[in-house]
C-alpha cells in the first residue's frame, strides 16, 4: 500500500523541480536514523503476514460476478467493529486482526493484530488467524458479496459488460483510461495523483502487453476487437493504434491493471542490521521459485494470456520511465519525445521502479563482488552522501539506485520536515521502489527492528495455501540462519529465473538456476538423510559464533578454511547449474537436497511435539507436491476451468459466464464444500469444514 500521508497532492508539473530536495532530505532523514539504530541488536524475531483480498458482487439476475467498489464502506464498519470489540473486551485487543485500504476500491487488505513468533507451535496459529480475517470480513459484507484471495480478476477492464459495481465510464481524467474508470481507484488524494503522474512524468500512459493464449480459435495474429481504437476523448486514446498495443498480446493501459493485483507478503524482524542484511539477499533467488509455485493469474481483460504471473504486468503498470530512460523511440504522435515528461536529457535506467532486486548488501563474505553482475547505475550525490556518513559500500549503493527515482506524490504541507525526527521523505522512495525483496529500517520510535519484506508470492485462494506458503519461507529463514546457508548466485541468473516463472506452468516445463553447494561448508551427501547431521553441526556451529558475536550475518564475519566463500578469481560458473523445480524442492538425489528437504532438516533439528510436527508437514507437502507436479497451481486450475467449461469456445475469451461459474467454484473449493483432488491435498475439504467453528477471538 506504501506511505498514506495527509495533505495535498502536488501535479507532476510543480513536484518535478521539488524531486532533489525530497532525495537530499530523504538520505538525511535515513543517515539520522541510521546514526541512532545502526548499533541496535537482540530484537526478537517476530513475522507477519499481508493477504489481500478482492470483494466480488455477484449479480444472480444477470450472472456476473463483478468487483464491488465499497472499500470505503466496508472498512468503515470493519474499524467500527473493532473499536466495539477493543472496548468491550480489552484483553483480546491484540488477537484483532486489521484491515487497510488498496489502491483498487474494490480491494481489502488485512494484516494480524500482532506479529507472530516464528517457533513451530506459534506458526501453527497461522492459518487460524488467517481463516479469522476472512470470516470477519465476510461478515461484514452484504449476502451477494464475497472476499476472494484471486491475484486478479480475470475480467477487469473488458468492454463488453460492466465489470464493477456500480458501473461507471472508463473515462476518468487521472488514468485517460479506455477500459478503466477513475472511480475504481481509492479516493485517497495519493493514488490519482501517483496514477496521474506516472503518466505525465513517462510522456504517455503505461503500456502493459500479455501474450495471448493462442487456443484453437484464437485468431492469429490476434487484434484485439475490444479495443475502442477510435475514441477521441483524451490525446492518449490515439496511443493503442499508434504501437502502443501490440498484436498477439492483451494490451492494458492503465496503473489499476497492476496495483489491481491481489498478493500474499511477509515480513520478517531481524536482530540486528547485520542480520536483516544476510536474510535479504539469501531470499533473493528464492523470490523466482515461489513466484512459480504460487503461479495464480493466467487471465486479463477478459482473455487468457500466456503467462501465469501478474508480476510483469504490475512492473508495466507502474513504469514511470521516460522513452530516453527505456531506450526506446517515443511512440509517432504530436507531443510524444524522447525526454517523456522531464525537462531535462536523462540516462537509461534498465528496470521499472516495480521489478527484482538489483544487488546484494550483506557484508558476509560469502557475498563476492561477482554476484552483483547487473547494470546497477546510481545517484551519485547519494552515493557520496552516504559514504562521507560512513555506511559502506554495498548499502550506500542499494540507496543510491533507490534514489535515481523521482518522488511521484509530494504533499505540499510535507515538503519541509525535520530530518531528524521525521522520515516521509525517505519513505517517499523506499516505498515506492517495489522490489520482489524489501529492505526496512526501522521507523522512528524504538519499538520495531530492522526488517526484511519477502514480496514475490501471489495470493492463494485458501488459507491453507497462504499459511502453508508464508510458514515455509519463515522456516526457510530459520534454516538459513541456524545452518548459515549459502544460496548466493549471480543476480543476472535470478533474473533469468524470474523470466521463466512467468511461463505457462513454469513449475513443470522449466528449469531454474541455483546454487550447487549451500551449506559453507563441503558436503557431498546432501539428501536429507545423509545431510542432516551435517545440519545439526552447522547449527550448532552458528549458535556458538551467535553467542561470541561473530554469526554469519555480521560484518566482521570471517569464512572457514572449508568455506564455500571462494575468492573471485575462482569461476563463479562453476557454482550454479539448471534444476528442475522438483529438484529444488524435494533434493535430488545426493547432489543436492532441496529446500524443503533443509526445512525438515531444521525440524529434525528441534524439540517439537508429534501434533505441532505433523501441521508443518502438511504444510511442506503442499509445496512439495505442487514442485513436484503433482498438485497443480491456481493458474493451472483456473486455465483447465475455463478451457473445460461448456461455454468456452476455443477462443482464449473468459465470458461472463465462464467468470461467475468459476468464482462460485472457487468459492466452494475454498470453503469446503466441494473437493479439488487435483488442485490440493487430499482431505483438504474435510479438514477445512472440521475446522470451521475454530476462528474465533478468546478472551
């Protein structure tokens, strides 16, 4: 959602001349909070987790399932409800879950009332309090209107039907969208001004072109007919006909199309920066692998795309770049240059502000200089900045590429702070470079640690998903740490990963770069039987340098005589190969032993009760069997619903009614009520209805 100050919203044209003062404060504003915290160690560990959730109104006359535009409404009563609750019974008001708005009216996000710990017994609260959030939400819906955990909704943006209710016009003046209205966007002054602004400051409005799904009726090459290619109500409608859509692809014109995305994300608290920056980077080419396992949008606009990730499609729709900044001739219509919406000549910048991690920061020294192998151009001044205040090399340079963004909404009562006690500048770009990892200090106060903020995941359609999925990227963190792992690659080879994710059913047609050897030291035998005690002695080892301050997260860190930390003379090829996702997941043989394999490990490793054993097991089946193939993903399931239902035509076109039968059964799948053999575990329908009656507040 990112940073919702009050106050109001400057246009491009007077905040671009501010953009210098906010990146000159904004780094002050971080070097006084970093001269305060750099130092601060011993946080526990806590996590939480975002599930964002789209409200569907479902029209029985006509048979369409469309968006519900009540997001102020129904949070309204759900910050009423609390309030009642908190009041009345004080003692439960940390088990109340919150609610937030998104950028998309018709999106609800929610968040626990308190962080958890990461101990396997409290994981087990997980899903419990996620299975809370939405019976609270539903509750305070009307009886036609649902919260779904859909990553995007198939049909947002088709002409042919009204898709949200009420309807309104696509003709809003923020976005100049042919598709999408205004009102679909939260009312808050910041999100028409961001979405308004990334078009001026870009010269143009987003391009976002998906494959199409090419069926056997598909028409090749596919121009898409729904397209209004002849409306004449803002200069931009000229842009789709003038190259701007492209054939054989779902064009989309719009911020909505992206920031309509629903998605699944946690955040972890760290014990100290040292340790926050080692958890950071050994996430990062996991990012890749479970995009593709929680594949859940293969559908836009109306049709099925050929793709099963929504994460091109938000970086598209929030790409503010200039055509000099992309690289690219500007599209031939009246106005439309190279220099967009600046007043000024500007370098190419190779990404969108929402795309993967562009380098590492930890200082362990298995970190070497050749990982870091992307363009990574940065603002010099901040560079300097920082440096002169004494913050090394690798974080002064991933702020420093931060700050080559201009701030897109200035709040005119905002733009003079106090540096040291205020960090909304700061905030300002870190919020807005939306990365597949994020890297949080933390915010004035004293109360919350440095944090790390694992952002790839799609949202699942159950609870059981989303908590099986945010439990194992939390054990894998405890794994990483407690044997000091070693997943570092070439960050060019994360972002082959992150290409092939997109695929359709990546899972199990492509292959993906990782690590060979992951522990620091040597092992051969790295099956989960052989490498467990391998394991256990590396925890141990790690405990003991946690104990004398010299864990492998801190910057003093010094690598064994054994450690895979080779220098850079070495050949940094011979450290990575190509694995299936099943390889990666479930071992492969001695070669290697799978990430779910090091999860168990860690388990094997601990103290736990049978009951606590046998909720994390079913949790890691999940991942293990959809690596393996043999439970398939959400895009998947939704792509065979659609070419299976008796009205589809072969066309690649999601109707109507193909839209409403398929939310109606994702409903019942996610309650319950029918089984999805398939599509997730066995027992999972009886499982969900036995544990129905246990969401609930206890005082």
């Amino acid at each position: 959602m990112g940073l919702l100050s009050l106050g109001t919203p400057m246009e491009w044209k007077d905040a671009q001349p501010l953009a210098s003062h906010v990146r000159k404060h904004g780094i002050q504003q971080f070097l006084s909070l970093w001269n305060k915290i750099k130092d601060r160690r011993g946080d526990i560990l806590l996590w939480g987790d975002e599930i964002e959730y789209i409200v569907v109104s479902f029209d029985e006359e006509t048979k369409n399932a469309k968006l519900s535009l009540r997001q102020e409404e129904i949070l309204k009563v759900l910050s009423a409800s609390d309030k009642e609750t908190r009041a009345s019974v004080p003692g439960l008001a940390g088990q109340i879950p919150t609610f937030h708005p998104e950028y998309g009216r018709f999106m609800l996000e929610s968040t626990p009332g308190s962080p958890y710990g990461a101990s396997p017994k409290e994981l087990r609260g997980v899903e419990r309090n996620m299975r809370l959030r939405r019976q609270i939400a539903r509750s305070h819906l009307k009886p036609n209107e649902l919260p779904i955990t859909l990553t995007s909704y198939p049909r947002l943006g088709v002409t042919d039907a009204p898709f949200t209710e009420p309807h309104y016009p696509a003709n809003g003046n923020a976005s100049r969208s042919l598709f999408l209205p205004d009102e679909l966007i939260n009312p808050h002054a910041r999100f028409p001004t961001l979405t308004a602004n990334i078009r001026k400051r870009r010269g143009s409005k987003v391009a976002i072109n998906m494959p199409i799904f090419k069926d056997v009726n598909t028409p090749s090459p596919f121009i898409d007919p729904s397209i209004p290619w002849d409306r004449d109500l803002f200069p931009e409608d000229a842009e789709a006909k003038a190259g701007a859509a492209k054939p054989d692809h779902i064009y989309m014109d719009a911020m909505g199309f992206g920031m309509g995305c629903c998605c699944l994300q946690v955040t972890f608290q760290a014990c100290s920066v040292q340790e926050a920056r080692t958890v950071y980077d050994q996430l990062i080419p996991v990012g890749p692998l479970l995009l593709a396992l929680t594949a859940a949008s293969p559908a836009y606009r109306g049709y099925l795309a050929d793709v099963d990730c929504r994460w091109d499609v938000i970086s598209a729709a929030v790409d503010d770049r200039t055509p000099q900044e992309r690289g690219e001739e500007p599209l031939p219509l009246p106005g439309h240059t190279p220099r967009g919406g600046l007043d000024r000549d500007a370098d190419k910048i190779p990404k969108s502000r929402y795309d993967s991690v562009d380098s590492y920061i930890s200082q362990d020294p298995l970190n070497r200089r050749c990982y870091n192998d992307n363009p990574l151009p940065i603002n010099d001044e901040v560079k300097e900045q920082l440096r002169q205040a004494g913050v090394d090399d690798l974080l002064s340079d991933h702020l420093a590429h931060l700050f080559i963004r201009d701030p897109l909404v200035i709040f005119s009562e905002m733009v003079d702070q106090d540096d040291e006690t205020s960090t909304d500048h700061f905030e300002n770009l870190q919020s807005t470079n939306w990365q597949t990892m994020r890297f949080k200090p933390p915010p004035p106060g004293g109360r919350i640690g440095w944090r790390v903020e694992f952002r790839s995941m799609e949202v699942q359609i159950t609870d059981f998903e989303n908590a099986a999925f945010s439990v194992f990227i939390v054990l894998l963190t405890r794994a990483i740490l407690s044997f000091g792992l070693n997943f570092y690659m070439p960050l060019t080879k994360v972002d082959q990963n992150m290409a092939r994710a997109h695929k359709r059913d990546a899972v199990n047609t492509e292959t993906f770069w990782f690590r060979k050897e992951v522990y620091r030291t040597r092992n051969r035998h790295a099956s989960r039987q052989a490498s467990r005690q391998v394991s256990r002695a590396s925890s141990a080892e790690n405990l003991q340098n946690s104990v004398n301050g010299n864990g492998n997260g801190g910057a003093g860190g010094r690598s064994s005589p054994n450690s895979l930390a080779s220098s850079d003379s070495e050949a940094v090829e011979e450290e990575y190969a190509e694995f299936t996702m099943d390889e990666l997941m479930n071992g492969k043989g001695d070669d290697f032993p799978g990430l779910v394999g090091l999860v168990h490990n860690y388990l094997d490793s601990l103290n736990i009760d049978v009951e606590t054993r046998c909720e994390m097991g079913l949790y890691l089946d999940l991942v293990s069997q959809r690596a393996s193939g043999k439970l398939m993903t959400t895009a998947t399931w939704i792509r065979q619903y659609v070419r299976n239902h008796p009205a589809y035509k072969g066309d690649s076109v999601v109707s109507q009614e193909i839209n409403y039968d398929m939310i109606k059964q994702l409903d019942l799948i996610e309650r319950g009520e029918v089984d999805a053999p398939s599509f997730l575990p066995k027992g999972y329908a009886q499982r969900r209805k036995s544990h129905e009656a246990q969401p609930s507040l206890k005082a």
